[in-house]
C-alpha cells in the first residue's frame, strides 16, 4: 500500500503525464487512490479535464471552420 502512496506533487506531475500517454497500471491505481483521498488534487483534475475539453472544442472548431465566417 506505501508503495501506492504519492505526493501532491508527483499526482499532478501523473495527472499531466496521462494527458500524453496511457500509465502503467500502478500509476493509475496510486493515482485513483491519491483522488480519493485529497482534496486539492481532485480540483487539479478538473481543471485539466477542463482544459482538455476547451482544446477538443478549440480543434474541432478549427477542423468543421473552413476560414470563412457565414454570418
Ligand atoms: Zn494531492
């Protein structure tokens, strides 16, 4: 279980990490656990999903907008 165990630090710096890549099981699993039990990380999380999303919307945006504006 210590083995399991994360810094604020090191859950953000994974949080991150998993935007790029997919983790190692045991990251994913120290990470599911440091969520549920702290409490400014989870907020980090949301952000970043936040974030991500904006960027999703941003790039479709960009893909379905051929340059010129209809109205
Ligand atoms: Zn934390």
């Amino acid at each position: 279980m210590a083995l399991l165990m994360r810094t604020c630090k090191e859950t953000a710096a994974l949080l991150v990490a998993r935007e790029d890549r997919a983790l190692p099981m045991n990251d994913r699993l120290a990470l599911r656990i440091h969520l549920l039990a702290c409490k400014a990380c989870p907020d980090f999380e949301r952000q970043l999903l936040t974030m991500r999303q904006a960027l999703k919307q941003w790039r479709n945006d960009k893909e379905v907008d051929p340059g010129i504006k209809n109205d």
